[in-house]
C-alpha cells in the first residue's frame, strides 16, 4: 500500500486542533503501530514539522466535519475513513396523534438502519438512563420550547415514579454549553417546570464533575444542522467528557431531533457513517 504523505500531514495537524485526538492516540490505531513506524521512518520527522500548517488532503474517503470549540469546524479524515463507502439510508416517518415518538438504530447483522414507532413511555426511559442528551429541533422554535418542556416534564415524572428500567437521579437542563451554537437557551423558558435542575455552568464538561451518578443532563435545544453535523456534536460531546454515545447502556450520551422531518419528506437514518438521533420526538400541539 503507498504512503500517502500529503494525507498523512493533514491528519497530524488536525490530530493538533480537535478533540478526536484520543483516537489517534489509541494504541489500537494503525497509526502507532511499531510495524508501521519502522516501515516508514519519516512518520516521527513529519509529525514534528506540522506546526498549524493545514495541507490539502488527498484521502480518497469523503471528509466530513467536526465541530471543535467555538461551534468551528474543520474536517475529519479519521471519520472519513470508517466511513468510506458508506451508504445513505433514508427514510419516512408517519407522524399520528398515538404514534408521535420513534427510536433509530444503525443496523447490525446485515439489518438496515431504520426509524421505528417507539411508546412515548419508553422514549422517556431512555432519557432517565443517559448521562446526557442532546437536543435538537427543526421547524418553528416555540413549538420546538413548547416539546421540550413536555420532554423534560414526562422525564422528570419518569425518573421520580422509578419503575423498572429507570434510573433514579435529578433532571438538570444546561442553558449554556459553552460551543458557540444558538438555540432556545433561556432559563426562563423552562425554569417553572416542577422538579428541574437549571444549571449555570460555562459548560457541560464543568456542569458534570458536580453531578452524582443517576444525574441526566439536557442540552438546550439547538437547531438542526441534519444527522451528520448533530451526529459530530454528540461523538465530540463523549470524547469531551468521557462518555460513550448511545442509548443502549446507562449513562452514555444521545440525542433526541424535535419535530424532524417527517411524511412526504424523509429524513436520513444513516449518513456518512452517523446515524439520526436516538430519539425522535414529534409535539402534539
């Protein structure tokens, strides 16, 4: 396989600029491979030359963006590599006044990625058992505040009424997460909602070392940028603070898209590698 040095410039600047880093540094990855290394003994020379310098890429995987500190984004080849070859699934949701909540999932042994109908009550669960969750919303803002606050309102009942499935612990809502992107983010919006938490923390990094375990964090909503820049901001959210993404083991980090696309328009499930928000939640008013 040729060395692609160009390439490789490029990926140990952003190494530098963005909090993917960690992946790089993972011993698991290639590029720390004593094999590699000894294969090519430029590799230590590049990497001290690079200083700030962004390089044209000549990867032959689609770049995509991630989004750094102050809401910049510059692109990803690491992404861009897993995501190579990656197909885009689309799909349509029919929204009804009984089925209005909807759970993704990326696939897994060769079933396709896809949007399913999912009980409102089961969608708060997965909201009780994460770390944090991200909001996003498409369409008229105040119907978006408006889902919200009922998000928040059912979750906070959920997680006082327990039951089985739920984690114990405090809703808290984050009006600031310190990136630079706008939203719906005044406390007083939400802040006569029984039961919640407001935060005032510069950030969700700062807000979670106070927080005991059980905890669950809202994000203020923000508007949707589509599944793969919101699908960036979730993956940087966990490598920020540590966590992992999904929904599928307590105290990891989702997303939930208020009032997403839905029938005629279609929304894509799986692009560019990222998949939809693991919620979908569509307001009734």
């Amino acid at each position: 396989m040729r060395f692609n040095y160009s390439a490789h410039l490029l990926l140990a600047t952003l190494v530098a600029l963005s909090p993917v880093a960690s992946l790089v540094q993972n011993p698991q990855n290639p590029l720390n491979d004593s094999r590699y290394n000894q294969q090519h003994p430029r590799r230590s020379f590049l990497e001290k030359s690079v200083v700030g310098t962004l390089l044209t890429s000549t990867f032959s995987a689609r770049a995509v963006p991630v989004i750094v500190g102050g809401g910049s984004i510059v692109s990803s080849p690491i992404h861009a590599i897993a995501a190579e070859g990656s197909s885009t699934i689309t799909q349509t949701v029919k929204v009804t006044p009984v089925a209005h909540t909807f759970v993704s999932s990326s696939g897994s042994n060769n079933v396709k990625a896809s949007i399913k109908p999912l009980r409102e009550n089961d969608a708060t669960r997965y909201f009780t058992n994460a770390r944090v969750v991200h909001l996003f919303y498409n369409g008229d803002t105040d119907k978006a505040i408006q889902t919200t606050r009922d998000i928040l309102q059912l979750t906070i009942d959920r997680k006082a009424g327990q039951g089985p499935g739920v984690t114990p612990g405090t809703v808290h809502f984050l009006t600031n997460n310190g990136d630079g992107m706008i939203g719906p983010n005044d406390d007083a919006m939400y802040s006569n909602i029984q039961g919640l938490s407001i935060l005032k923390d510069p950030s969700l990094k700062y807000a979670l070392m106070n927080l005991p375990v059980g905890d669950v964090v809202f994000v203020a909503p923000k508007k949707s940028n589509g599944t793969i820049i919101n699908g960036m901001l979730v993956e940087q959210s966990a490598l920020t603070n540590g966590l992992e993404v999904g929904g599928m083991k307590s105290g990891g980090v989702i997303s939930c898209l208020i009032n997403g696309p839905k029938d005629p328009e279609s929304i894509a499930v799986l692009d560019g590698g990222y998949t939809t928000s693991t919620i979908l939640w569509y307001g009734q008013s």
